[in-house]
C-alpha cells in the first residue's frame, strides 16, 4: 500500500494542507456564510411570527374583554327592560284592579240597595197579607167573616212594630 510508504509522505502531506486550506477556504467563505445567513433569516423567521402571535393574541384578549362587556351591558340592559316592563305590568294590574273593586263596590251596593227596597217593600205587604191570612183562617175556622179591625189590631199586636 503506497500510503504507507515513508518515501510518498512528503508530496501526500503537501497535498493534504493545499487541500485542507482549499476546504478551509471554501467552508469559511461561501458554506458556513450561507448556512449562517440562513440560521440567521430562520431566527428572524421564528421572532417574527413570535411577535406576529404576541400582537394577535393581545387582539383576541381585547377582543374577549369586548365581548364579555357587551355581553355585561346586554345582560343589564335586559334585566333593566324586564324590570320596568315588569313594573309597568304591576301598574297596569294594580290600577285594573282598583277599577274592578271599585266597580264591584258599585254593583254590590245597588244590589243591597234593591234588596233593602225589596225588603222594605216585602216587609210593607206583609202586614195586609198577615191581615188577610189571618182573617180568612179565623173565617174558616169559626165559619163566620172576623171584623177586619180586630184582626188588624191582633197582627199589629203580634208583629210590634217589626216590620
């Protein structure tokens, strides 16, 4: 094997540091520069959208906080309108019911006025048909017509003044 022969050292050792110090060359000239100016746009890449993500999720964070206020606001505007809607209804059932007891009141008391007048009225008959009863009773138990001034004064003595 000829790399192993003392005699071919000298051009083989030449040759590696040409070609070490071309490969050096190379490497620190045209490869790492590239693959630094590649690392370099990935990193710029990577914080980019880092920040892109940091912007938007502040934008999702104002826009949650919005939407709860608006949902806040709703929500009390609402609970605002059923109160004043239930208030109104309160009030309109209030006032219907005083109207209705009132006019209750009213038809009550003409019924216990006409009552009273029918009473008053039953009441002022009562005494001829007392009068009548009791003289055709006395005209068929006796089998003679009583005197209509005695059977009169005999009622008014049994109703006193009742009626």
């Amino acid at each position: 094997m000829p790399q192993f022969d003392p005699a071919v050292w000298p051009p083989q050792i030449v040759w590696l540091i040409i070609s070490f110090i071309a490969l050096y060359f190379l490497m620190a000239r045209i490869a790492l520069p590239r693959v630094a100016e590649v690392l370099e746009e990935r990193e710029f890449r990577i914080n980019e959208s880092l920040r892109k993500a940091e912007a938007l999720k502040l934008q999702a964070e104002d826009a949650v906080a919005a939407y709860e206020k608006l949902m806040v606001d709703a929500r009390t505007k609402a609970h605002d309108q059923l109160r004043t809607v239930r208030e109104r209804a309160d009030a309109e059932a209030a006032e219907r019911h005083a109207q209705l007891s009132e006019l209750l009141s009213k038809q009550v008391a003409d019924a216990e006025a006409r009552i009273a007048a029918a009473r008053g009225q039953a009441v002022a008959h009562i005494r001829e048909v007392a009068v009548a009863v009791t003289g055709a009773a006395i005209e068929r138990l006796i089998g003679q017509p009583a005197d209509a001034t005695s059977v009169s004064n005999a009622v008014e003595v049994v109703l006193g003044g009742k009626a």
